[in-house]
C-alpha cells in the first residue's frame, strides 16, 4: 500500500521538475542527481512504513574528533537538522546525512518541503564539513589517533551515529 504513495510523489515530482514520470525501483529506491556532487537517495522502508532520504556529506577530515563533538551535538538539535542525522560509515570516512519519515504522513506539499529541507541542509553541510576540525578548536587529534582514545563525551545529549 504505502509503496503506492511513494510511486505518486515522485511522479508528482517528477512532472514538476520536468522528468515526466520519476518512479522508484522495485525494491522502492530512486535517485536524484542534484548536481555533480550532491545525491539525494530517496528509499522506502516497508519493515518501517517510512520514506528515507539519504545523501553523502563529505569524507571526515582531519581532527575527526572535533567533527564528531560537532555532529553528535547537531544530532541533538531537531532545528537544525529536520529531524535527520548524521552518521560515519564504518568502513571508509564517509559522513553521510539521513531523514526519515512515516510516509503515510507525506502528501505531497509535505514531500517537497522535506526534499526542500533535506536538500538545504546537506549543501550547507558539504560547505562546513571540511571546516569542522577547525572550527571547534584543535585538541591535536588527526587520523593517527586511536578512536579508542575519545574518552568521556561530556555533555552530548545522546549520540544517534
């Protein structure tokens, strides 16, 4: 059933921007080339009923713990980020971005201002990601160091990486 929404949206989208009938894969996924650099993949969850949009950020630059502290305290803020998260890929230094939504509550106008949204934030993230091991001060971590040794986290409210 909610597969059939997702079809409708993005086919809605897809008339929209002038692809005519953008529809997602069997398995629910589409992807949406923004530019060269950004890539917005759009998956549904059937386990979960809901509609995933998913974009890499960046790889981590150097004073990775400086963008860990930064992304965890992000992560805690709703506001700035819609609702979604950011996460490191276990296996590469990849920092991808991520929203989820129940999709039966996406109409459409809802859909594109989620996509609007989504799409917003990860493009001032790709700007400010390579910034962030600067930007919260230098504590002499690089990518030598033993991500055993990050130690307490201090005042992150919850960590959803």
């Amino acid at each position: 059933m909610s597969i059939s929404i997702l079809k409708g949206l993005l086919s809605a989208f897809g008339k929209q921007i002038g692809l005519g009938n953008l529809e997602p894969d069997s398995d629910g996924y589409c992807c949406l080339a923004v530019d060269e650099k950004l890539i917005v993949h759009v998956k549904y969850d059937a386990d979960k009923e809901s509609l995933i949009f998913l974009s890499k950020i960046g790889e981590m630059p150097a004073g990775y713990l400086n963008v860990y502290k930064k992304l965890l305290v992000v992560n805690g803020n709703s506001e700035e980020t819609y609702n979604g998260v950011f996460a490191k890929a276990v296996d590469s230094n990849e920092i991808t971005f991520a929203v989820q939504n129940p999709i039966d509550k996406l109409d459409y106008p809802r859909f594109e201002d989620t996509l609007k949204n989504f799409i917003n934030t990860v493009e001032k993230w790709m700007q400010q990601l390579p910034e962030l091991g600067r930007d919260f001060g230098d504590e002499d971590m690089d990518e030598s160091s033993n991500e055993s040794d990050l130690g307490d986290v201090g005042e992150m409210p919850f960590m959803r990486v």
